[in-house]
C-alpha cells in the first residue's frame, strides 16, 4: 500500500513538470511552512482545508469521508493557529438492514506562539476539546504552556518542538458504567511535547511528521498522536495528501482499543 501511495505521488510530480502552466506554484509543493508563514506575514487569517476518502481500522472498521482544516495567523508578536478535525460515518448493518452511526467525532485545537527575541524561539499556550460519540467520554480537553524552538534546520529538513506542563480534564458519559466512588470528571496534571518534522522532497512534494505526547503526571491516561503524511501539488491551489494518523491512548475507557489508525487520501485546498 505504502509503495503504491509513493508511486502515486510520483506519477503527480512528472505530471506537474512535464506540463506548467502554472508561473506561481502552489505554496504546498514550492515553499515551506515558514516561508508560506513569511508571505502571509500579517493577514488576519490564511490556511488550508482537507476533505477526502478514509479507511479506519481500530475501535472503528469502516470506509468514510473527512473534513479538516487548518487557520493560521502570523502577526507582529504572535503565530497563531487553529485546526478542526472531524470524522463522521454510516454504516449499513448486516443484521438489521439500517443505517447506524459508527464515528462521530470533532476535534478543536488552538495554539498561540509568542515570539520572543531569539530565532524561531517561542512561549506556547495551547489548548484542544474533543467529542467522540464512541470514545466513552463526553469530552476531554487539554490546556498546556511552555516553549519552544528550532531543534534542528538542514538543507532540505527542519525540526521544531513544543515543551511544557499542562492540564488534562475529560467528563465520562452519563451512562458510562464507573467503579464504585469514582468520579466520572478526571483532572489531572501532565507533561506535553509535540514535534514537528517537514523535509522537501521535491518543488513540488513536501514530507511532513507531527507527533505529540502527552504524558500524564497524576496516574491518570497517556496520549500519542502521530500523523506522517505525503503532499504533493495536483494543480494551482489544490494538492493531494496521503496520511496515516496513529493515535494510543494508554487507558482507554470501557473495553475500547488502546489504538486507533488512519489511513487516508485527500484533498487539500489552499487560500
């Protein structure tokens, strides 16, 4: 699967050289995030959005359709961005012959960088919610501060991080079933570190892996998030995106999977 994803993205790039009609590339397969950063240096919003096919294997087994967007903001003093993910899907049951729901799930992030006088150095506060209709929580949220910076700059590849304490708080479903005395509100105390690596593979082809660790300080659950994905221009402001997201969840509520992966190819629209 993986090497049939690369040759894909490779028979797209011969494609876009072999026929240009395009004098300004799409920021995707040309620039780096911060270039794309530098050109849009003081709008008041600028981004991308995602909407494309999806299988899921995990706590869900099922073909569906996504919607993802990222914003950003890159103003005097502070980078800002902001990101939705949501996934939602019907399925047919065998037995019954009705259409059920097997995934809904929305997730809301949002990160301000000051910047502090040093190079690509920052102060960090960031914050995420997320529902998830099958996750046996009503919802969970985070709330971090902290620093971050440059971890490593190349030719073709950069590494930047994000360190620093944070809150964790989820809300177990009103019909969930709990041990006796315990709380169906969880806060705990946590260390998060998220990494952020993209190399150039081509004008026109990027490579990029984002992972974050939440490690919990009080007993309570650890989370891994991790998605590697492959983008490459299609055509002006369009390209395409094959990922594949991992997320671990070290105690998963009810008798779910400590896992959940994604494999997907989308979309990507550029503005």
């Amino acid at each position: 699967m993986i090497r049939l994803l690369l040759l894909i993205s490779c028979l797209l790039s011969v494609n876009a050289w072999a026929v240009d009609p395009f004098e300004d590339f799409h920021e995707y397969g040309q620039l780096s995030d911060e270039e794309i950063h530098k050109i849009h240096q003081g709008e008041l919003l600028y981004g991308d959005t995602e909407f494309g096919f999806i299988v899921s294997r995990g706590n869900t087994n099922s073909t569906s359709l996504k919607f993802k967007g990222n914003l950003y903001q890159d103003l005097e003093k502070w980078r800002n961005q902001f990101k939705i993910d949501s996934l939602y899907k019907r399925d047919r049951n065998d037995t019954t012959g009705n259409d059920e729901v097997s995934a809904n799930r929305i997730f809301l992030s949002a990160q301000g960088n000051y910047k502090v006088g040093e190079k690509n150095a920052s102060f960090f506060i960031y914050g995420d919610y997320e529902e998830d209709e099958f996750s046996g929580l009503d919802f969970k949220s985070t709330l971090a501060a902290g620093y971050g910076n440059r971890l490593y700059q190349g030719v073709k590849n950069q590494v930047d991080f994000d360190i620093g304490p944070g809150l964790y708080r989820s809300v177990a479903e009103d019909d969930a079933e709990l041990e006796e005395g315990e709380d169906e509100t969880k806060t705990g105390y946590l260390l998060r570190l998220a990494l952020q690596w993209e190399r150039t593979v081509s004008t026109r082809t990027r490579f990029n892996q984002d992972l974050s660790i939440e490690q919990s300080l009080s007993g309570l659950n650890s989370r891994l998030k991790s998605e590697t994905s492959l983008i490459s221009q299609v055509m002006g402001s369009v390209s395409l995106k094959f990922a594949y997201l991992y997320r671990y969840n070290s105690k998963p509520e009810d008798d779910k999977l400590k896992f959940d992966s994604e494999l997907s190819a989308t979309l990507v629209y550029s503005f």
